[in-house]
C-alpha cells in the first residue's frame, strides 16, 4: 500500500512504547494519525505532536472502541491502516506452583487466565474486525488493496516462559487468528500480519533494575541490546508498504529464543 496524505491510520497503545513509535512513523510517511489509548494527558500530547487525533479507548469494551472508531473516521476518514499495540495481561503465576509465603499449592486463577485472553486475544480480534469492517467500505487501491491489519504477538507466543501461561496463549492466539482472517477477508483486499517482537526498550520494560536489563541485553544473540521501538515501526511500515505480504507472522527478536525462566 503507498501511504501518503490521504492515508488514514489507527494506532491502539500510541501514547507509548512500540505503538507510539508506529504512530510517529506512520504520520512521517504521511499518514493521518489517530491514536487509541487510556492515558489521556499522553496520548494528547502524542497526538497532538503529529497533528492527528486522540481517542480515549479501552479496548477491551466493545462501546469504547466503536466510540473511538466513530471518532477517528469523523476526523480522518476511514482508515487504510490499522496498527494494534494494546493490551492488557495478568500474570507472574505458575499454571500450578508452591505460594512463597504460606507453602501452599496454588493454580493460576481462572479469572486472571481469562482477563488476560480477553486483554490480548478478544481485544485483538474486536479491534481488528471493527476495522475491518470499516475498510471493506474503501474503493480498492493498487492489486485491488483496501487495507491492512497489523496485529502484535510476542516471540511468547512461541517461547513463553514460566508465569506466562495467559500471556503467551493469548499472544499464541493473535498469531492463530492472522490466516484465516486474511482468507476471510481475500476478496475484499484487507491483509492480516503479526508481529512477534522480542524484548524491546518500551516503558514497563525500561523499569526493570540495571542489572536486569543487562542480563537481558547480553541473551540476545545480537545485536546484544535491547530492540529500539522504531525498529518495530520501521518493520510494521514495510508490512503495510509491502502488499504481497499477507497471513504472516513474523519475529522481530535479535534471535533470541527464551529460556524456561
């Protein structure tokens, strides 16, 4: 897909991390920029730097995203691109393990394990299907192209490590829905691709002490740092640019493979 000046986009998680890198790279290459996201003072202050807009968006409610939808479209116009970075987990837990404090066997509770799906996997299909929806109204572009999906993974959804039982099925899941979306959607010209990003310098991660970092940095195989949130954004540009590009899921990690723990 060419983006330029006519080129709507959406953004969930924008006001940080690799999503707000997305958005910035998406409105550098000409794109109108709308940025969903909680924090609101942030995502303004984001928004407002690329001159798109803000929509205050919890996409884990279905009437909060269709409000943000209704109020991206009102101010760009239907969007070609969507980007999804948003999500929310519980984790931390083993499925099954011994309670530091009391001694007790415990199991990772149902609910945490179904707050997490639905922070991950749900989310990512009801935003990506709302969109989608919207595109499938587009005339089509080049090679009959009406929009794109990126949605993100995590190499977890491959590599999960210990206490990470909802968080890397429901990054399993979002890499589970790419190809049968992007068949579903084969005669309306919308292409569905994942990302699987490694360990990269966003916020939550950047709070974590020195010397984990460091440790961090020095398991990737190389380069020995921590991945650069636009060098995810460079990459999503490329899916979006890049129409034979379709029903893929992709690492993006330095090589790494994660350990148990």
């Amino acid at each position: 897909m060419q983006i330029n000046g006519s080129t709507a986009a959406v953004v969930t998680g924008g006001a940080s991390g690799l999503g707000r890198a997305s958005a910035e790279a998406l409105a550098g290459a000409g794109a109108k920029v709308a940025i969903f996201d909680l924090n609101e003072e942030k995502g303004e202050e984001v928004a407002k730097g690329l001159g798109g807009v803000f929509c205050k968006v919890d996409v884990t409610d279905e009437d909060s995203v269709l409000a943000g939808f209704d109020k991206a479209r009102a101010a760009h116009g239907q969007e070609r691109v969507l980007v999804h970075c948003a999500q929310t987990s519980r984790g931390g837990r083993k499925t099954v393990g011994r309670n530091r404090e009391t001694g007790k066997m415990m199991r990772y509770p149902t609910e945490d394990y179904a707050y997490s799906i639905n922070g991950i996997l749900v989310a990512s299909y009801r935003v990506a299907s709302i969109s989608a929806l919207g595109m499938a109204s587009l005339e089509p572009m080049e090679d009959g192209e009406r929009g794109v999906i990126t949605l993100t993974s995590s190499v977890a959804a491959q590599d999960a490590q210990m206490g990470q039982v909802g968080y890397g099925s429901g990054k399993a899941g979002v890499n589970g829905l790419v190809l049968p979306m992007a068949r579903d959607m084969m005669d309306l010209g919308i292409r569905v691709n994942s990302i699987m990003p490694g360990i990269f310098a966003t916020p939550p991660m950047l709070g974590a002490p020195p010397k984990v970092l460091q440790g961090l940095s020095a398991s990737v195989p190389f380069p020995k740092r921590l991945g650069n949130p636009p060098e995810f954004a460079s990459f999503m540009l490329e899916l979006v640019r890049n129409t034979y590009f379709n029903g893929q899921a992709i690492r993006l990690d330095g090589a790494i493979r994660m350990p148990p723990r």
